[in-house]
C-alpha cells in the first residue's frame, strides 16, 4: 500500500497542474464553449483532489484495519 502512495501523489500534482494550465487558457479565450469548459474544468479541480484525498484515507484505514488484525493474531 505504500508503494501505491508516492505515484499516486505525482499523478495527482500532474494532473492538477493540467488542469490550473487549463484553466488558465479557457479563461483567456472566452468563448461561450470555453466558458462552459472552464467550468468542467474548475469542477474537477475541486473533485479530484477530494477523490485523492478519499482513496488516502481509505488506504489509511485498511493499513490500520490489518495492523489490527496482526495484533490479534498475536
């Protein structure tokens, strides 16, 4: 489960760093369709994080859960 942390996290400051990119271009040429695409944009710099976030803490607890269970087996 370590091993899934650090990729994970370079995954996930690429992709943000895509999306601020993105952000940034379809607010500089702002169309109708860009605005509309900006906003999918900004949608999903807000979700994904969260998504990220989530799936650490769902690590966090399935690495605790098993710790648990190493103990009792003791």
């Amino acid at each position: 489960m370590e091993r899934m942390k650090r990729p994970l996290a370079i995954v996930c400051l690429i992709l943000m760093g895509v999306l601020i990119a993105g952000a940034v271009i379809l607010a500089l040429i702002g169309t109708e369709e860009a605005a509309r695409l900006l906003m999918a944009d900004l949608f999903c710099l807000i979700v994904i994080p969260a998504v990220f976030y989530g799936y650490q803490m769902l690590l966090n607890m399935i690495k605790k859960k098993e710790h648990d269970n190493e103990k009792d087996a003791s």
